[in-house]
C-alpha cells in the first residue's frame, strides 16, 4: 500500500495521464480522487464517468456534448464530460 501511495503522489505531482490498474471493487475511484485531491488541479472539477453505462448511440454526445437540434431530441445545448471536467479530472472508468 505504501508503493501505490509513493506512485500516486508523483502522479498526483505530473500534468498527464494516469492508469489506474486492478480488479472491479479495488478502489481505484477513492485513489482517482485522492490523486486529483493532490494535484494542481484539484481547485477543479472531478468528474466520474462509469462507461459500461453508456450506450454506444450517445457516447460522442455524452463526452464531447452537442448543440440544441443537431439530432432528434436534443431540444437544447449540452456540454459533455470533456467539457464540464476541463480544468479538473475526468475519471473514466470499466473503460
């Protein structure tokens, strides 16, 4: 547990990307958050995104968002996670 502490902190340290790796239930969301707690970013959003939950058909609305009546439906403007966590961390994850 010490070694993913000493892992994260540096993680928490960098302005890239982060793999959080382990089995389903491991607690890779509270080490998300703790990470993000650490960083810079963290006067900013923290996103979470459980991408199992998200069909297929509205993936690209959902993280890239649209605008009101570029399809069926969308009867008004929406931002998508990319957008709402800019500044902070989106977490994505069963990606």
């Amino acid at each position: 547990m010490r070694a993913t502490l000493e892992q994260a902190r540096y993680a928490a340290a960098t302005d890239g990307i982060v793999l959080l790796l382990g089995e389903s239930g491991t607690g890779k969301d509270y080490l998300a958050r703790w990470i993000h707690s650490k960083s810079e970013r963290a006067s900013g959003p923290f996103f979470a995104v459980n991408c199992a939950a998200v069909s297929k058909e509205l993936a690209e609305s959902e993280f890239f968002g649209h605008v009101k009546g570029s399809f069926t439906g969308a009867d008004k403007d929406k931002q998508g996670y990319l957008g709402k966590a800019a500044g902070g961390t989106l977490f994505l994850d069963e990606i």
